[in-house]
C-alpha cells in the first residue's frame, strides 16, 4: 500500500514546484543561507500539499483513467490501491504541506493554499471545460513563482513594495505553462484518439489543428515575453545592467527541444518525465540555470 501511495504522489511531477525558487534567485537572495534553507523546505511543503492533490485527482478520475492506455496502470484505477486509502492518504499529505508551508511563513502558507483551491477546482470542474483546463494549469505555474517570492519576503521581513514581481516575468511563466499544457493536451487526444472524450470530456471539443494553433501562439508568447523581460529597463536597472538577455539561447533550444519530442518522437504527453529522462533538456535545463546564476552573481564594477 505504501509503495502505491508513493506511486500516486508522483513525486517526479514535484520538478514543476521547481518554479518556486524563482523568487529568491531572481531576488538575488539565493546564496543567503536562511533563504536557500527555507526555499528549499518551502518546496518540500509544497510539493506535499501539491501530492495530496494529484492523489485526490486520482480518486476522482479513477472511472475515466481506466480508459487511458497509460493511466489505467495508476495504482486506484487499476484497483491496486483503495478509495478509502487514498483519501485518507490525500488529506494527510494536504494537511502537512499546508501546515509546513505556514509555518515558514503568513504570504508562503497562503499562496500554498490558494494553489490548492485552484487545482481542487481544476481537478472537480475546471479539467472538463475546453480552453479553461489549460488556462487554469497555467495560472497554477504563475501562482508557484508568486509563492516563491512571497517566501523570501516573509523570511526577509520585507514589505511588498521591497520586492517586486516583474510582469513579464509572471507573463513568461503563463505562457510556459499553456504551451506545456496545450503540448500535453494534443498527445492525449492523439494517443486516445475516438476515446478522448470518455477520459477527458473536455478533449472532445479540441482538435489537433486548433492545438497546432495554440502551440505556436503560446510558443512565440513565451519567447517574446522572456526576451523583453531580460532587456526591460526595470530588469537592466534592477541587476546593474548585467547581461540577462544571454541566457535567451537556452529558453530557445528548450522550447526547440520540446517542439522535436512533441512532433516528431511524439512525447509531449509528460513534461516532468521528459525534463527527467531527456539528458537534452536536463542538460540545458541545468546550464540555464548556471548561467543565470552567474550572470546575477557577477560582481559589477
């Protein structure tokens, strides 16, 4: 039973609350120790929180994943893990990370809460409205990079107008997340093709070419909102004219990147998976992350 539940947290999907540490690297706070010790427990808690939810989305899609040729091996839909368990299970994981998530600070708990109601609404209402689904996966990525900066801020003692959010930054993060969200939506409806709509009743309205559609818009998006957030004036201001405009490069080759496994290896259906098992995208994944840290981190003159 255990090792079922454990299969159930998805603990691999925890790399998109990767997000989190957004704030305090791009706060330049990173490297303080109290801060990178609460980031780090900050993700904990809420990636706990955010395994009760995938494991009470499971109880409730448990009839529909059975016709998923993938998800019908989920430990509740192929039986091998009770109702009752699980929903126990769900409660005792979205107690604790809402508990740890306040317990590191007021802004953090309640961004961790607020990302709970919106993907509690996603998992009973929003996943089965056409176009809502996947604008409400993206505000939930946008709703993790605030947490992350609330965090510092509760940690710092600071006020909100200490530390801003750039809105280009939430923006790229938005668009990010719908073109990981729309790529995962054409894999379902190609993979399930007549069936989609008896697991997802929302895929039945959706059709490959509107996808195609929303791919390249959501793609161009994300790219034109990241490239202006590195070379706004409130950007070169804020870090002393430090060239963040070069880590574009890697934004670039990791949308590429993900273009290629969507359409021509047809592995679009797991974002976290593929950031995992593709050495590719980890890899670049890691150097952008490694340039951006030394670009923050220069010493300027």
């Amino acid at each position: 039973m255990i090792g079922s539940i454990f299969r159930t947290m998805r603990v691999y999907q925890w790399t998109k609350n990767l997000v989190i540490f957004a704030g305090p690297i791009f706060t330049l706070r990173i490297l303080e120790f109290p801060i990178a010790a609460a980031s780090v427990a900050g993700f904990l808690s809420f990636s706990l929180a955010v395994s009760g939810i995938y494991v009470l989305n499971d109880v409730l899609d448990a009839k529909n994943d059975r016709h998923h040729a993938v998800k019908r091996n989920r430990p509740i839909a192929s039986g091998k893990l009770g109702i009752a368990p699980a929903s126990m299970a769900s409660g005792l994981l979205l107690a604790a990370g809402i508990a740890g998530s306040y317990a590191l600070g007021a802004r953090f708990g309640t961004a961790a809460v607020a990302y709970v109601i919106l993907t509690a609404a996603y998992s009973v209402v929003l996943k089965r409205v056409v176009l809502l689904d996947v604008v409400a996966i993206a505000t939930g990525f946008v709703l993790r990079a605030v947490a992350g900066v609330e965090l510092v801020r509760d940690q710092a003692g600071l006020q909100a107008r200490e530390i801003e959010i750039s809105p280009w930054l939430l923006i790229c993060a938005l668009f990010l997340a719908l073109f990981l969200a729309i790529g995962k939506r054409r894999n379902e409806l190609e993979l399930l093709e007549e069936s989609a709509p008896q697991h997802r009743l929302a895929l039945g309205a959706y059709t490959k070419p509107l996808l195609d559609q929303l791919v390249a818009v959501s793609t161009s998006a994300t790219l034109i909102a990241y490239a202006v957030y590195t070379v706004s004036p409130e950007t070169v201001a804020k870090y002393y004219g430090r060239p963040l405009y070069l880590t574009i490069p890697f934004v670039l080759y990791g949308i590429y990147r993900y273009l290629y496994l969507m359409y021509a290896e047809n592995k679009g259906g797991n974002p976290s998976e593929h950031l995992l098992r593709d050495r590719a995208t980890l890899a670049n994944v890691l150097l952008w992350c490694a340039a951006v840290l030394a670009i923050l981190l220069w010493p300027v003159a």
